[in-house]
C-alpha cells in the first residue's frame, strides 16, 4: 500500500563493471531538462580533446506548467549554453515521438539550425510538429540498425519498448568514453507492433565497456515488472463485446500503440472507424503511412459519415482523455458537434493515465457523459495499476544489469524517483559516488572512466505564452498570481504638481476584487481615506514617494476590510 | 483494471419494502448541497400537514473550490431558501465531525440561530469550529440511544463506523413517513475505537418500514468491502520498525482513528509525541478531553522539548499531508521550524488520501524531504488501494438490504458515483423509479409512501473569500481568471472632453502581461494607435463609446502581436 523510499542498503553483489580502453579526451554530460521535472527532455553530450570541442543533443522536449505558472501554455528547454556554440553542435537526434522529446523544437531549432536525425516514425511525428509552427527544418531519417557518426561521435540506436512505435535508446560512442542514453522505455516482450527490445544489441554494446549510462526512472517506486501495453486489448474486447451503440475510445493523441488496440478491436467487430481531433488525425495519418498503424482506408469514415451507419456498426477514436476544454470529446459530451450525439446506448471507454492536475476536469467530463446516458468506462487509478510506457523496478534492474555502466544518472523522473532509482541500483552492488543524482544544468565530466569536476551551468525555466517565448518571467507570474487570487484595486489621482494638491474625483476602478456595486462603501471609506492621507503630507510633491504610501496604507486598509490581498495601484495624473 | 458504469439491469431479486402504516401529511426532502460535489453537506427535510410546516436541517459543511475558482477560500451551500423560514426551524442535526458536514456553521448559523444537535464528539468539534471564526451557539450534545424529539420529527441516532469516531446515522421520523438519513460510512467490523456500527438499531428501524433512505455513494465504483481502518497500523508499524530518527506521521487532522493509531504505535516504540500544527492540537485536544483519543499526557512533549530527546525516542504527528504551504509539515521541510530539523536517520510518513488537485503540491513537499535525506513513505495510489472511510459496492449493499426503504437517493457523490450506485440498487431489485437522482435545490415530496411531484428551488454556490461570503461572483471570478491567464493592460487617457481630443501624453500600464522593459516597442505601437483611433472618431465626444471602441481594438491589436488576451482597460479622465 505505501511505496517506500529506503536508506539503500548496499548488497555485496559479483559486480564489477568493465572499464572501457584506451580513452583519450574529456566527455561530458548536461542535461538542459527531463532530471526532477520528468518532461522537457532535451540532454547535451560534449567530446573535447586537444582544442576540439564537439557537442551532441540528445531531444528537445517540452514540458507542461505547473499549477503557479498562470497563463502559460508549455515550458522549454533553456540553450542559452547552447546559443554561441552552434557551431560545435554536430546534430541533435530524437529517440522517440513523444512531445516531452520533440516539440520543442519548433521553437529551438530555429535559433541553433543544425541538422535532425532520427528513426522513421519519429522523424515523421518531429516534422509535423515543426510544419505546426511553419518551420521547416531538415530532418534526416535514420536506419536503426545502421551507426550513425556525427564528428567524433558515432551512434548506435537501440530499438526499445515503450507507448510508442520507433523508440529507441542509444549507444552514444566517443574516443573518450561511451555513453548509453537510457531514454523512456520498459522490456514489454509482446509489443502491440511485435517488434520487441532489441535485447542482443545493449548486451553486445556493454561488452566493451559503458562509462555511463542514463536511464528512465519514472517507474522506480514500482515493484515488478510493467505490463505490456498489449493487456489493454482485453480491456477493450470486453468492452466493446457489451456495447450495443456507437464505441467511443479516447486517449492521448501521441499513445499509437493504444489506438492500434482500439482499431484493431474495432475491426474485429465490424466496425467503421471515425477519428476525432486533429492530433489524433495527423499521428495516425502520419505513423499509418509509414506502416506503423494498421488501419485500412475501406474501414475508415469521415466525422459527416458516422450518422449514415447503424450505432453499432460504428468506432470513434477521440482526442480529449485529459478532458481539455477545446478538445473533440468535451465538445462532443457539450452537444457542440453536429455530426456526433451522445445516445444511451453508447460508450466511452477512457484508456490514459489521467495527468496529476487534470483529474478534476477528467471527472467533469465523465459526469458529462454519464448525464448524457452514455456508459462511461475509465481508470480511476494512476500509473500502479494502469499499463505505464515506463519500466517498474525490474524492467529498470534489468537494464542496469544488461549495460553495466561504470556510472549511472537517473533521468525523466523527480527527485524521488531518482532516490528510489539509487536505492535500487545499491542492490545490484553500485555504490553512492556511482549513482550520479543531477539536476538541470549540473555538468559531469569523465575522463579515462573516472568522474571529474565541472562547474555547472545555469538554466532557468523557459515559458512560453501566446507568441512569447522566454517573455514571461517571474515578476509576471507573482503579477498574475496576485491577480487571480484577489483581483486589482486602481486609484487614479489627477493631481497639481507644483500644489502637491488632488485637483477633482479621485477614481477607484477594480477587476476581481468584489463585485463593486456592493462595496460602495468600502470605496467611499478609500477614497476618502486616500484624500485625508494625501492632503496630509507635506511630501505630497515627490509622486513616487506619495505613491508608495498611499498603495502600502490601501493594501492595509483593504485586507483589514476584507481579509483579501488584491493588487493595488496608485496611477498619479498630472493636471 | 477498469471501472464500469453499466447499463443497470434488473434482476428478479426476492424484494418487497415494507410500506408505513397510517401516515398523514407531506414530507420533503431537499438538498441544499452534497449531491454531484461531495462537500458542503446541509439537507433539509420538511413536514407539513393542516398548515402545520416544519424543517430539520441534518449537516451544515463547508466544500472546496474547484480550479476554476482563483482566490476562493470555501463553496458554502446556498440558503436562500431558508432566510425566511427560521421560525419553522426545529434544530440542525449533525451526523459527525468532518469539515464538510459541520464546518459551514460559523458562516451559517448566524443567519438562523436555531437549535444544533450533535453526540458528544461531534458536538465538541462543531464548537470548535464555531469559536474559531467567534461564532458562540449553543449546542446540545445528544445521547446516541436516545431518541431526540423535535417538532413532530423524531430522530434515532444510529452509531456507524468512518473515518472518525462518533459516526452516525439517523432516522427521522415523522407522522408522514420515515427517512433513513444515511451519511458517510463504512461496515468497519474492527473499527480503531473498538465501536462497531449499531447493526441492530438498523435493523429494527426497517422493521417498521423506511420511506426513503439517503445513502452515502462515493465508494459506488468500488468492488467488494472497503477495509478497515486499524490494517493501518500494521503499515505503521513496519515503519516506526525501521525508523532509526525521528518518526513523523501526517494525516488529516479530522481523521481522529488514524492519528490515534500513529500515536499508539509511537507509544508501543517507547517514543514521546508531539503534535505539530493548529488544526491536528485542536481536534486531538477535543477527542483526548473525551476519551475518542487514548494519549496519556506523560507521553506528551511539546515542540520545544524534541530537541531534548534522541531523535529515535521522538514521534511527530504533523498536519499538512495535503503539501498546504503554510502547513506544520511545509514548515518544517523549508527550514522554516527552528525546533524540528530534518536528518537523513528520520522518517516521514504520508498517510492520507492526496485529494484531486493536490498531487503536485503533496509531491513537491515529498521532493523537498527525500532531498533533505528523509525516507519519505506515501501512498502512490487514490480510494482504491487506500483504506477509505467510504464504504465500496458490498457495504453499500449492506445497508441497503438492511433499511430495506421504498424510495432510494444517493447522496456524498457525483453524477457518476450516483449512476453506478444506481446499477448496484438495481442488482437487489430496485426499479428505476425507486431510485431517485437528484440535483442540489431538487426537491421531492412524499406522501403515504409515494412519490409526489414538487417544484424545485434555486441554489447557487456560494464561495467564501476572506471575510466576504457570497460576494464572488461570476463576474469577479471571470475578472480574476482573464488577469490570471494574461494580466492586465491599462491605458490613461488625459482628454478635453469639450473638445474631444487627447490633452498630455497617454499612460499605458500592465501587469501580468509582458515584461514592459522588453516590450517598449509595443507599447509605443498601442500608443500611436490609440492616439490615432481617438483623433479620427467624430464621436469621441461620447467617453462610454470611445472607451468600449478603443478597448475592443486594442483587445485585438495585443492578441495579433502576442497571442495573449489580457484584460483591457481603458481610463478617461477629464482634464
């Protein structure tokens, strides 16, 4: 019932990595996202020996704001490290299509311009995002099982399991060390694609010796192994074998292994298949051009066609399973899609991991639809008993015991998933100087299989908001944060400079404070107090001064009154 | 894996509810809220016959605001209704001590001054609540085995097993017919405070036939019986078995039955106790003084004393498992306690359900103490793999096959709780019309043993913000959402209203918008324009007009620059 965060205790395991061979130069480690915030994955590998100095980029991911980041739409990656080195950087490559890898690049790329690489789908899934936001970059795609060398660096991927097609891992290989990129992943041997982790590549590339290895460590506080994603089908045939209406499944967009298992379902009951939503729509188009989704054209329909066919006969795959406003499905359950209507016979079967911060709008949604008659499956349970894409405990030891890297840095989880990762990899015989606990903008370097010190860098947070990238900082949010709390209170006061006197009404204008109509005297009492303060200094002459004062006294004034802490501004007209 | 709403079906179960025996007059049943939220409990049942009318009130608790609500501290339920009815008041009867049946008192009873009726534990923590905020009402503490007269209401309290000790059900009864008033519970056969559910009260009650039961509903979606409170303990005493420092335990401070086993597990470790936080000493001040809390004074220390004492010798039982900011735990992981520091020996234990909405702030505060080097415990999992106070399906069929009512209505849940206890009535031989869901402000009457049809009332939320209640409204609430997503942009504008044209410069200022330093080009382009827009208007001698027209433009000249929508304001000012 409870996970536990243990003192590791180390277990005299046979263990004794293999120390690589004749190395020469220094490698170094940076993660620029994805280490205490799981998202915004974006990692920098630098080789430098001699006067030269090469870099590698490993994703470029976004991450999501957290609950005090009013208004702001995505975080990213902060390269200002990155921004007079351009020309060292001999590429980024992509281990995966998922958002927390790709999408910040329409919003980096630009100011770095160098080249892409990476696997089919994921190419495919990273230049639909840039075509987005009407950036072209060049992408190139990369055959698995062919090393790809960029500079002093040569990649080997790895291809790996996980809630996506085309993941990978990489061996990343240097003249001074090597490094196996351990991105998200779990050991699901019975994949929805039947293409499993290739097993015998990460044995064969440990046996030269790994200096490091990152790995995945989002499932560290869960015991066993993670179930394979191809479990969700039996869910999905008992569900559609007692649906007499139309079959409704929703889940994240970028999820393709589970929309395969909705497709395949809907197949084997003859349906016709309907996508909603543009992310579902582009994803699918895109990973079933390149044979990564099996969805013949003959069972697919349009959004127009749904209403000519028998309930059912009919399959709709929806966006909109973190119950987004805007989404197809909030949409469809508000009654605001012609083409598709709630009947008592349908059913809407939830099939994600409900993102911590949107339960309440999940369940709002559900309640919608449940009102609507609809039969309403979902999971009212988080990663333990929902089929995670992250490897539990053993999946994570597996690794560890497949490359047997000299050092080990925990990446993609928080701060305690990194703690459980240690504690873990003491079990296998690691000790505490070998399980490196990061944090954005910590550099590691190694030399000749041996840590050596660096100065760190800095990274802040990068918002973007609207068009803004990097515009919004943290005096905008404590603004915007005031402002939601207890709204703004304005006094404009034209006054006589050289008086220092108020020449007419004083005006108090406020937005979200309270309803004002019914504080008319609360107002008055301000405004009067305002006066009788102004006309009492003699130092009303300095605006700046008697501005300041005016705002400490109204702020005191207003929380005594009210208990609330609105913004308040004094604005001094000059008449 | 998957929670389903089925499409009921009736089964031909054995089932005839015995119907009551010369009844005269109409009952009412009305809930002023605890339908589709959960929280801010307060039901009204009303009897009238021959121009006679009374009113019981059962509860009166406070709800929380959902994410939409910026700044607001409570929802409070609506009682307009009642303003004028006070005199046909009999009492409020409450069934137990949680916040959301019985914290709405100081904001309430101030507006009715009637009667409150409580058992002992109850009542104690009621006054609690009611002194805090200054409120002094007179409250009477009832003896469970008694019945209470009121009017022509008599009520039967029915001890059950929760959360909290002094549980209870109640039977109303009334010349026209009986309510079950079933508030939260669950069959705990072991319960902490050794006083299992009064099986036989509830069944002599149903002897003599039940109208309608009201029925707690949120464990609906739950297979099975929800477990005991007191397998808790065992999780607690694994722990405090590996605790080599201190032993720090968070709960909620209303849930009496777990903080009584963290403190007898403390005491069975030979370790001094101390409480930490307001919320957590009040109420076990108010359960200790009557016997709900077994907590000799001896094994007592206070927070200046821990320092004292071998930190394996020392138990802390905390408030703030919900990651509150300004709660005792926060406090203590920021430093901010000068008599309790964290070491890496100690261990903190989060043994509370993470309410929606809370997880992050709960998972920041476990970073916060893994990094200090805690062992941190906490459950990973919601309802479902935590031991709730709510009963699940098998419970909830318990009851229902004891009380046996005509009329059937789910309360303490949302729609979809509602729907799914709906499919489990069904299962025991319920039909539709027998079980009633409602909404807040539906009311339905009954008279000999039927269902009568009744107009509904209005209720709206009320929300609490500092000392205001009920003056957020929509229109402040959509105020402070605009400025929390975007901020605000204010522009001045000096004009000759005579002659209509601007006098002096123009003042434009945000606040939660842009960084103005960085924006100077905007801000100048938005001048120009407003500048322009108002030269060019023959009508700019109508302010209202000029100030809406300028307002819109600008509206859309910011979002085509910056994709953001502050909120626009545009100031005229005489001059």
């Amino acid at each position: 019932m409870f996970s536990f965060i243990r003192k590791p205790q180390t277990i005299n395991n046979q263990f004794t990595p293999k120390p690589e061979r004749h190395l020469q130069g220094t490698v170094r480690f940076i993660p620029l996202g994805g280490i205490g915030d799981v998202t915004k994955n974006m990692y920098v590998y630098e080789y430098e020996f001699k006067g030269i100095k090469e870099i590698l980029i490993v994703d470029c991911g976004v991450g999501f704001p957290d609950a005090n980041m009013y208004g702001v739409d995505l975080v990213i990656p902060d390269i200002t490290y990155l921004i007079d080195k351009a020309h060292l950087i001999k590429g980024i490559v992509l281990t995966h299509g998922h958002e927390d890898h790709i999408a910040a690049l329409p919003y980096l790329w630009p100011k770095l311009k160098v080249p892409i690489y990476a696997t089919r789908l994921t190419a495919a899934l990273a230049n639909v995002r840039l075509l987005d936001r009407s950036v072209s970059a060049p992408i190139t795609v990369c055959d698995r099982d062919k090393i790809l060398h960029l500079g002093n660096f040569s990649i080997e991927f790895i291809h790996v399991t996980h809630s996506i097609p085309d993941a990978n891992h990489l061996v990343i290989r240097t003249p001074g060390g090597t490094f196996y990129h351990g991105s998200d992943y779990k050991f699901d041997w019975t994949p929805v694609d039947s293409d499993p982790t290739q097993v015998e590549k990460i044995a064969k590339a440990s046996s030269t010796g790994i200096t490091v290895m990152t790995t995945d460590s989002l499932g560290s506080d869960r015991p066993g192994y993670t179930l394979s994603e191809r479990v969700i089908l039996k869910g999905f045939e008992k569900e559609i074998g007692n649906c007499r209406g139309k079959f409704i499944v929703t889940t994240q967009s970028s999820n393709i292994s589970r929309i395969q298992q909705a497709i395949t379902v809907a197949i084997a009951g003859h349906r016709r298949i309907c996508l909603l939503g543009r992310s579902i729509k582009q994803n699918v188009e895109v990973a079933q051009k390149l044979g990564y989704i099996k969805l013949p054209q003959s069972s697919m329909i349009s959004e127009k066609e749904i209403k000519r066919y028998p309930a059912n006969k009919v399959a709709l795959i929806v966006a909109g399973s973190q119950g987004q406003v805007e989404s197809a499905l909030s949409r469809i359950a508000l009654g605001d899609n012609k083409n598709v209507q709630i009947y008592p016979s349908d059913m809407v079967v939830f099939s994600a991991d409900p993102i911590p911060g949107n339960e309440e709008a999940v369940h709002s949604l559900i309640d919608l639809l449940v009102d609507l008659g609809a039969e309403v499956s979902y999971s009212e349970v988080l990663e333990d008993l929902h089929v995670s894409g992250h490897g539990s405990q053993n999946d994570l030891l597996l690794l560890l015991a497949l490359v047997k890297p000299r050092f080990v840095i925990p990446i993609g989880g928080t701060k305690r998933h990194m703690y459980h990762y240690k504690a873990l990899a003491k079990t296998l015989g690691y000790n505490n100087e070998q399980i490196l606990l990061l944090e954005n903008g910590q550099v590691v370097g190694f030399e000749n299989n041996k840590l050596v010190k660096q100065n760190p860098i800095t990274v802040e947070t990068v918002m973007v908001d609207g068009l803004g990238i990097g515009d919004v900082g943290n005096v905008v949010l404590r603004d915007r944060r005031k402002m939601a709390q207890d709204g703004i209170v304005m006094v404009i006061i034209p006054f006589d400079k050289p008086k220092g006197t108020i020449e007419k009404d004083i005006d108090v204008i406020s937005r979200g404070f309270v309803y004002m109509k019914e504080s008319e005297q609360l107002i008055y009492q301000a405004k009067q107090m305002v006066i009788r303060e102004f006309n009492n200094k003699k130092t009303a002459k300095d605006p700046l001064y008697v501005k300041k004062l005016i705002e400490d006294m109204l702020e005191k004034f207003l929380y005594d009154k009210t208990h609330r802490r609105p913004m308040v501004m004094v604005v001094l007209i000059e008449v």
